[in-house]
C-alpha cells in the first residue's frame, strides 16, 4: 500500500543550512498492516506521518501510494486522497469545540458531498459503535478526553479509509480509557484497515504486528514481518 | 461542501463575534443607506428628464431676459426689454412655428368670496394651449376676442387630487389654500378680484388626478407657473404688483414641433429679434434640454455628494469586513488545521470564509435597506417628490453592493487562511 523510497524532510532554520528531520527512510507497508513508530522525542516520528497523510511534502526521495507516485501531487489531488483515504487520530483529539459531538462527526463526510441526512444518520450509527449513544449532540467541551479521543476515531472513519494514522492516541489518556481506544484501533485493523501509531508506550506498540524505531531522522530497526 | 453548511458555520462565528460583526456590518449599513439614498436621486433624475422632454416637446424653447445680469447697477436707466410686439413679430416673421406663447407673470392680491391672498397670475396668449394640454376644460378658453379687447376674464387651473393617496404621503401636510378654495366653491361663471379690478371667471381647467398627471412627479414644468390665467394684453393694461421684467413681457416660449428644426431656428429667432432692438436687448435663448440640464445641475450635485459618500461608507465598511475577516481567521488557525486534515481542500477554506463575509455583507446590508427605506418613507410624506420613486429593484440592487463588498473585502485574508500549512496550523494553540 504505501512504499518510501529515500524519503528525506528537512527544515528551514534560519542561518544554516535547514534542520534534517528526516534522513534516508525506507519503507514499505501492506494493506491490512498495523504498524507502530517509536523512539524517542524529537526523532522524526510526527514528520513522517505528516508526510505519510500528506499534511506535508517531503524534501526529497519518493513516496508511493497504492502503486502512484504522490510526490507530485497538487494540493487539491492530496486532499482529496486524505479526505477518502485517509483517518487522522491526534493525540489532542483536535474536535471542533463548538460543534456537536456528531457534527464533527459529519463534517469530513460533507466535505466527501454525502447528503447531510445521511452524514447525520451514519454520525449516530458511528457514535454507537464507539460506544456513545446519547453523546450526540454535547460539543466537545462537553466531553471527556476518552469520550473526546472515541468521537475523534469515529470522525477518521467516517468516509470508510483504508488507512489509519494516529500520533500518540492515548497520549493524553489514563492507561484505562488508552487500552480502550487501542482496543478499538486493533479492531478496525481487523476489519481490514492499515493502521500507523506512533507511540511512547512500548507495552501499546507490541500490538503491532510490525514495530519501527526511529533515532534521529532514521529508521533505527524493524521488528516483525 | 453544500453553501448551507458553510453558511451555518459562517452565522455561529458571526454570532459568537457579536460587537465584532456589529461594527463591520454597522458601517456596511451606512454605505448601502446613501446607495439607495443616491439610487432614488439617480433614477428621478432620469425619469424627470424624460417626462419633462416628453411633456414639452423636445422642440421647445424659450426667450427671456437673463435672470441676473448687473440689472440693478442703474434703476433709472432706461432698459430695454422683450415685449409682446416681439412675440407678434417672431409668430408673423416664422409661420412655421408651431408655437410662439408669451407669458407675463404678475404677482397681486387675489379676492374671491372669503378668500383674499396673493397669487401669482399669469399673462397668456391663444396658443398657451399649444403648452402641453393636459386639462379637461369647463366654461371656455381665453379667445383672440378676450386678447385683442383687453378682455377682464380669466381661467382657472383646477388640480387633481389622488384618487388613493399613496400611503407614504399621509402626512403631506403643505395645502395649498387658493385650490382648497375652488375645490369647495363653484366659481365658474363668478366674478374675482385681481389686483385693482374685478374680472369674470370663464372657464375651469380641471388637471388630471395625479396618478394620471405626468406633471406630478416633475418639478420643473408648471409647478412655478401660475394657476391662474388672464389675456396678457390685459395683464399689461390692468395687473399692477411685482413681476420680473417691468414693463416688457417675461418670456417667450416657442416650439419648432420638432428637435431637428430647434437649432436653425435658434439662430434666426436670434438675429431677428437682435435686430428690432438695434443689439441692445440683453436676452438669452434655451432650449428645453439646457434648460432642464441647468436645473438638475444642483440635484446633481446632491447626488454625487451623497453617492460618494456611500462610497466611502461602504469601503468603510468593507475595510470593517476585511479586519474581523483577518481576525477571524488569526483565532480559527487551529480550525483550519483540523478541517485540512480531514480532508478540506485550499477552495474549501477560501470558500469558507468569502461565504461568511458575504454573509456578514448581506446581513449589514438588510439593515441599511430596512433603515432607508424608513428614512425614504418619512422624507416622501414630507413632500419629497424624488423619493415617491423608489423602485422595488433599488434595495435588492444595495444589497447586492453589501454583499459583493463583503465578497472582495475577504478575498485577501481567506486566500491567505487557504495558504497556511496545514501541519502548523494544526500545531497552533
Ligand atoms: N516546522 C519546523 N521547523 C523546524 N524544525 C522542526 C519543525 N517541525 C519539527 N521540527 C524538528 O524536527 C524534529 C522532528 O520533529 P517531530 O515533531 O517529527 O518529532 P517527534 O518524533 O514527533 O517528537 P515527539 O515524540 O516529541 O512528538 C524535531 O527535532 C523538531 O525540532
Ligand atoms: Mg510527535
């Protein structure tokens, strides 16, 4: 599904050449993997999967997306792609405050074009799959941050994605409601979705049936298939 | 994304910046109140230069003496004027014309049972009939017999009420007293004071109601002139009181019939009435365009004044929009990281926010709209005949100058929201 060729970022700092956060990465993950990231702060993690979602454009090397070169890509084809494609979990949940639970919800899916009645419809069903009917309509002020993190999964498979990139899910979670978002993460990895997390918690990444480390900008090793 | 969507987004964010969209929408309100206050001006200016012409005749001119010319420098000097004989002269010299009508205006004392005032009278010859008749006439009209026999008799302009008084002038308070008196008096047939000497009412021309009267809405022909009539013959013998040119007649209104004809004939009424008065008349001839634009010049000005005005309101206003854009978008940076990331496209965003001001534009502009058409009501039952023509078109047209100022004015600040990278905005508390 995904495959990185010499994939290099680097920074523009002033006064100097740029700060490389990314060096030589090479990659490759299947459909259907659940892969997670380690390693420690300020390695690169967040940059690649930025460059992986197509938040951002890498400086140099290749990056192939279901067998096209996204390189070149316009701003309008990558969010596109990141809009049908594409779930972003973020560890600060970032849910629109002043909007229902159920209108985050729906927000991707009218950017899709789906009908608001049946965004609306298919945000209720998703919210009883995460587990919170009758949530509904209280605006994320009005939530917790497990309850928070569960609309904002509900809100990255929305428009059906084959892929599922998290930073940090349950950064900012007790290790209780953590386990439950990663219960639900490894469940839709079952029902076929390509899963990326970066994470801290080395116990969380053995989920993974693959497991990279980072250290500064590279890949460090590779655990697993 | 559907328009509704963005305009749903767009009335939260206005709503939770109430003082903040108030003022940007309050100045819009301004800025389209003097538009379709200039609107009115514009549009009245043009119709009644098209009724005028119509009325007239685009062939019609007039002769007179110049209104101001340093007359005053010597009272006692003996000053020579345009008189009846010209009038004659120029009728006999172009028979062609289709009119040639004197007039002599007379200011004096007017006596009719219990009503005693001055009037203006004016001195008229046959072919005042050839003036735009607009009347239906009861009695008689003043004859060549009444004219060349210093006649005492005189007719009456009777005016036309509104058959249903337009609302917005119900509180049009000014009467005038003289055709209170004839609409509730039969004075055909009867005998009138004006000035020294008594003289028989013989006919009644009765205008039109005003919904039918082309004059109604025209300032300019017939609103100055007098309502009553006497030979002007007579006028010259018998009216004494204050008038314009002494002894001489006012002027002279001609009409050629028609517009091609009007400048040939300008010259040659010219030289030829040059020449009965040896050079020495100060005089002037104008036809009815220079006429009517000599009039409107004023108004004209008027209308530039408030139009730029508006201008400058609605810039204001739209410079308003622009700063509570750009400040809008400075507190939403995090939003649109979120909404990049779930997939919004730059257009998107753009969208997003030219919607909202637009919206915000729309909204400043139904309130400018309600406040004028208000302060069009209360200035048309005042009497103000230029704002009795507003047009249904004129709020919709000043909306759509709010919401098109609203347009432009966020163009700049949601293309540089489309600009910002999605993973800084993301990363922005
Ligand atoms: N916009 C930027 N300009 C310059 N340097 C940057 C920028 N963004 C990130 N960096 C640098 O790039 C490096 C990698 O950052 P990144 O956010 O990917 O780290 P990370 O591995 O996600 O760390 P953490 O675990 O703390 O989230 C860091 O050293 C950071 O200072
Ligand atoms: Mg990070």
């Amino acid at each position: 599904m995904i495959k990185c060729e010499n994939l290099k970022k680097v920074y523009p700092v002033k006064k100097s050449k740029g700060y490389e956060a990314l060096t030589e990465v090479d990659l490759e993950i299947k459909a259907g993997d659940f892969l997670s990231i380690t390693g420690p702060s300020g390695c690169g993690k967040s940059t690649l999967l930025h460059i992986l979602g197509f938040l951002d454009n890498p400086s140099g090397g290749k990056y192939f997306f279901q067998g096209k070169n996204v390189t070149s890509f316009n701003d309008r084809k990558r969010s596109m792609l990141r809009r049908e494609k594409i779930g972003f979990i973020f560890q600060s949940f970032n849910l629109l405050p002043r909007f229902s639970a159920s209108a985050n919800i729906m927000l991707p899916m009218l950017y899709a074009g789906v009908e608001k009645s049946e965004a609306l419809e298919r945000s209720y069903k998703l919210l009883e799959d995460v587990g919170l009917k009758g949530k509904e309509n209280n605006s994320a002020l009005e939530l917790s941050g497990g309850e928070c993190q569960r609309v904002a999964m509900a809100r990255a498979i929305a428009n059906k994605p084959e892929l599922i990139i998290a930073d940090e899910p349950t950064g900012n979670l007790d290790s209780k409601t953590g386990k439950n978002v990663m219960a639900l993460l490894k469940k839709l990895n079952g029902e076929g979705l390509t899963v990326i997390m970066v994470t801290h918690d080395n116990e969380l990444a053995k989920i993974a049936s693959k497991i990279i480390v980072m250290k500064d900008g590279r890949i460090e090793k590779t655990v697993g298939r | 994304m559907k328009i509704t969507e963005l305009l749903k987004t767009g009335s939260l964010e206005i709503w939770h910046h109430k003082m903040r969209s108030f003022l940007s929408f309050f100045a819009i309100s301004i800025g389209v109140i003097s538009i379709l206050y200039s609107l009115v001006l514009i549009y009245s200016m043009s119709f009644r230069t098209k009724k005028a012409l119509e009325i007239a005749g685009p062939g019609k001119m007039t002769v007179q003496m110049p209104r101001s010319g340093g007359e005053n420098t010597d009272p006692n000097a003996p000053k020579d004027v345009l008189t009846l004989d010209d009038s004659l002269a120029i009728r006999k010299e172009f028979q062609r014309l289709y009119m040639v009508s004197p007039s002599l205006k007379k200011y004096v004392r007017v006596t009719h049972g219990k009503f005693n005032a001055h009037q203006l009278v004016e001195g008229i010859s046959t072919e005042w009939r050839r003036r735009g008749w607009i009347y239906t006439l009861k009695g008689r009209f003043l004859n060549q017999y009444d004219v060349d026999n210093f006649e005492r008799v005189c007719v009456i302009i009777k005016t036309g009420g509104w058959i249903k008084k337009p609302k917005w002038i119900k509180l049009y308070s000014w009467k005038d007293r003289f055709q209170e008196y004839i609409k509730h008096n039969e004075v055909l047939g009867s005998t009138i004071q004006l000035g020294d000497n008594l003289y028989t009412i013989v006919g009644i021309l009765e205008e039109p109601v005003l919904e039918k009267n082309p004059k109604t809405f025209l300032s300019m022909s017939g609103r100055w002139g007098g309502k009553i009539f006497v030979p002007i013959t007579t006028a010259q013998r018998f009216l004494s009181g204050w008038s314009m040119n002494g002894d001489g007649i006012e002027s002279i209104s001609i009409d050629t019939g028609e517009e091609k004809k009007i400048n040939s004939y300008k010259k040659k009424i010219e030289k030829f009435v040059q020449s009965r008065h040896s050079g020495k008349l100060k005089f002037e001839i104008k036809d009815y365009r220079e006429l009517i634009k000599e009039q409107l010049t004023d108004k004209a000005r008027d209308m530039y004044t408030v139009l730029i005005i508006g201008i400058i309101a609605i810039l204001a206003g739209g410079i308003g929009i622009m700063n509570v854009t750009l400040a809008t978008v400075y507190s939403r940076i995090k939003e649109i990281g979120i909404r990049r990331a779930i997939g919004a496209t730059r257009m998107n965003i753009m969208s997003q926010f030219i919607v909202e001001a637009t919206f915000l534009g729309f909204i400043g502009g139904i309130a400018g709209v309600f406040i004028g058409i208000i302060g069009i009501q209360y200035l048309a039952s005042k009497g103000n005949t230029d704002m009795m023509m507003v047009q249904w078109w004129m709020p919709f047209l000043s909306i759509l100058a709010a919401m098109l100022t609203g347009f432009f004015a966020a163009i700049y600040p949601a293309w540089s929201a489309s600009k910002l990278d999605p993973v800084e905005a993301l990363k922005y508390e």
